[in-house]
C-alpha cells in the first residue's frame, strides 16, 4: 500500500470515545423481539448473542468470518445520538467468503438453525423444521450474486419495524447512501471482550473499537451528520438511486451540503430509481413498503415525505414519458390523499384540491 493509499485509509477509520462505545454495548446488550406469525412465540434476541451464536455455528461448518461490524442507522446512532432519526434496523455485516451457491445455502441453513437457540425453554423442537422457521421468522431473504455484488440478507420479523438483519458479504462495490449513513462500526474487539475479560468495562479499561466511513473521510461524514446535511456521490450506483431516503432525511430536517450540486443529483437519483421500478404496480409496492417501515410511530411524517417526493420526482425526472410521468406523481398524489386521510390530526380540506387525471395540488407548509 502506498503513502497515499495509507492516508486515505486513516482518513476513512476513527476508534470509538467511551461514550460511544457504552451506547455500542448498550445497543448490543438490548433485547429485540422477533415476532412469530400464527401460534409460535415471540424470541427474545440480543445482537451480541445472536451474532455469537451464528459466528460459531459457521466456523464449526467450516466457513471462516473475517470480522462482524454493525451498519448502517443504528451505527449512525452509535456515534451521534442526537440526530433526531434514530434507528430502526440492527444492521449486522459478517464479512466471509461465498464462494459458490453451496455457500450460499450453508449460511441460510445455519441461520434458521440458529434461530433454535431462541425458542422458549421446554418447547420442543424435534418438528420444526429449517422450512418452518423461515416462514414463521423470516421477514425477507436477499441472494445477489453478480460479477461487482456477491451477499446475501436475511431480516428477521420485528412488528415494530426494528427487524435485526443479518448481512453476509463476500463483496459489495456500493456501501451506503448518503454520507450519514455510511458508518460501519468493528464488533471483534468488544465481543472478544464479553469472553475474556472478567473485570467490566469502564473509562479506563474497555477495548479499542474501530469506526469506518464507507463514505470515504471519516471525520466529514461524522459533521455532516452532527451538521444534519446531505451529502452523497454516485448516486446513480444505489439500487433506488437512493431517492426514497434522499426525501426522508428532507423531512428529519436534513439539508444538502449544496443546493446546486444536489440538484443534478436528484436527476440521476430519479433516473436510477425508475430504472430499477419501472412498473407503475413496482413503484407502489416500493413506496408503500418504505413508509411502513420508515415511519412506524411517525406516521404523521409519511404525508410530508410524500409531499416532498412529488416535488423532486416533478422537478427533477427526465428519463420518463410524459404519461409515465403524469402516472407516478398521480401515483403518489393518490397515496398522499390516503395517508392525509388516516391521520388523526387532519389539515383543512379546504388546503386540498383534487384535480381529475391530475392528482393533488398539495398545500405549501
């Protein structure tokens, strides 16, 4: 590694304070429930356990993890409180080699198989199956296997939208968003901890925890994040474009670190984003999808973010047909109205009007 190449590796890491590393912990040391469907039980799961678990149960399959790091918001979380978003997902990244489709397999099958670990004592396990636990436990399943993108997602059931999702990622060219949200935290060092120090961590005496931006300089992703500004390159290389998020963080109260700049991002951010949901039934799943995960006990936010996503989609797509056009702002007119709708606290009627075939002129707030 060059000089170069070793000062721009520093620049993107930065080791914990004290602080941070007890909210770590704290994050670890939570216990998340996941919810079960029909009759099974919820489980009651915390991150380090979990993470220990499956850890051990690939490395007795012989699959060799490199390092665990947390990602993501609940990362973000970690090294600033005080955002004001919070964080929904426990993101967990186990870095491993997958090498073939048997690979693939081997780590879904560990996974459900851990997931025996969780169930209540005395409820017995010798019917259920890997099967079973899929269907009962498991909110999603991802397997990207290309040429740039070798990882797979499973994210276990949270009815509140807190799913813990268990990444596994052999190679993955793009890494975040936004500035904000591209921090990725090591965990090797605090979990080894757990099990060889018997003294408890504190000021004095706890380890060295390593952060990271995947954006690029550490120390400008941690301001912009402390600053509440927008930031990102490339965004033509997020799957979305990274619209959806681009709209949420307008709406927390983020600002772009320049309006100009951001600007032309927003087109290549629409541009991406109907390449990758070009149907019109696609569009609607994504949307309604992400507002019920985003913006679960805020769910007088999800009219603002839509509010905000008609004027960037109207301002900024150029990649569309004019019906096509015409058909998504009045797709997302339509989910504005009814989300208006089902809001306890309803503006006048009077500030909305409906058009036909034109969808809503929304008020200006």
């Amino acid at each position: 590694m060059s000089s170069a190449d070793a000062s721009a590796q520093s620049r993107r890491c930065c080791v914990l304070s004290w602080e941070q590393v007890q909210r770590l912990d704290s994050i670890l040391g939570e216990c998340v429930p996941i919810h079960g469907r029909g009759n099974f039980p919820t489980l009651s799961v915390q991150p380090r356990h979990i993470v220990q678990v499956v850890r051990a149960r690939l490395e007795e399959r012989g699959v060799v993890v490199r390092d665990v790091k947390l990602n993501g918001s609940a990362a973000s979380y970690v090294l600033h409180q005080d955002t004001g978003l919070g964080y929904k997902d426990l993101d967990l990244i186990f870095g491993l080699s997958l090498t073939d489709d048997k690979t693939f397999r081997l780590v879904k099958d560990v996974v459900l198989d851990s997931l025996l670990e969780f169930l209540p004592t005395g409820m017995s396990r010798d019917r259920i199956t890997a099967l079973t636990l899929k269907e009962v436990y498991v909110q999603k399943l991802v397997k990207v296997c290309n040429d740039t993108d070798r990882w797979s997602l499973i994210s276990l059931s949270n009815n509140t939208g807190k799913n813990v999702e268990l990444k596994f990622v052999d190679s993955l060219r793009r890494q975040f968003e936004f500035s904000v949200d591209s921090f990725q935290i090591g965990l090797d060092s605090l979990l080894l901890f757990d099990r060889c120090s018997a003294t408890p961590m504190s000021e004095s005496f706890h380890p060295t925890v390593l952060g990271e931006s995947m954006y690029g300089d550490f120390e400008e992703a941690l301001g912009h994040l402390h600053a509440k500004i927008i930031a990102t390159h490339s965004p033509e290389e997020i799957r979305g474009g990274g619209l959806l998020k681009y709209c949420h963080l307008l709406v927390r109260g983020f600002r772009p670190v320049s309006e100009a700049q951001m600007k032309m991002l927003q087109r290549y951010m629409c541009s991406r984003f109907f390449i990758d949901f070009p149907d019109i039934n696609e569009q609607q799943r994504k949307l309604e999808a992400y507002l019920q995960n985003h913006f679960n006990g805020m769910e007088h936010k999800r009219y603002d973010c839509l509010v905000t996503l008609h004027r960037v989609v109207d301002e900024s797509t150029v990649c569309l047909m004019g019906h096509e056009r015409r058909q998504t702002l009045a797709l997302i007119s339509s989910l504005a109205l009814h989300v208006l709708a089902e809001q306890t606290a309803i503006p006048a009627l009077s500030n909305v009007t409906c058009f036909q075939d034109q969808g809503i002129s929304f008020p200006n707030h």
